[in-house]
C-alpha cells in the first residue's frame, strides 16, 4: 500500500496520539477522566493514530480515495 497521508498531517496524527495516550494514563491512574470513551477504547485510537502517523497510511483515506502524500 501507498503512502497516502502527508507530512504535516502525519506529524498532527503522531501528536494527537501521543496527547491521547497521555490522557489514557491520567485517566487508569485516577488524575484526569476521559468523558464518554472508555480507557481501553481511547489507547486504541490513540495507537491507531501514533502507528497511522509514523508509517503514513491510513486505511480510511484509501477507502475514500483521499491521497495527501505529495510526489517523493
């Protein structure tokens, strides 16, 4: 498969995740609470976003037919 998200938005995903993750773990160790997502629910798109950022494919975008990825 294609590279198909760009660079900019990859890096957005990555932090996004990162940010989302960091949450999750607030929220297991009791600081913060995540309203209407489940802890194990809200790690996984965390993942899905870090994994999706760093290898600039998202399944999402080829089922759409989006390519944000300029020409390498």
């Amino acid at each position: 498969m294609d590279r198909n998200v760009g660079p900019f938005d990859a890096r957005v995903r990555v932090a996004a995740g990162i940010l989302l993750a960091t949450f999750v773990v607030g929220s297991t160790l009791g600081y913060t609470t995540i309203p209407l997502v489940s802890d194990l629910g809200a790690a996984i798109i965390a993942v899905v976003f870090i994994i999706e950022g760093t290898t600039r494919r998202c399944l999402l975008y080829r089922a759409l037919g989006v390519d944000r990825c300029p020409v390498e």
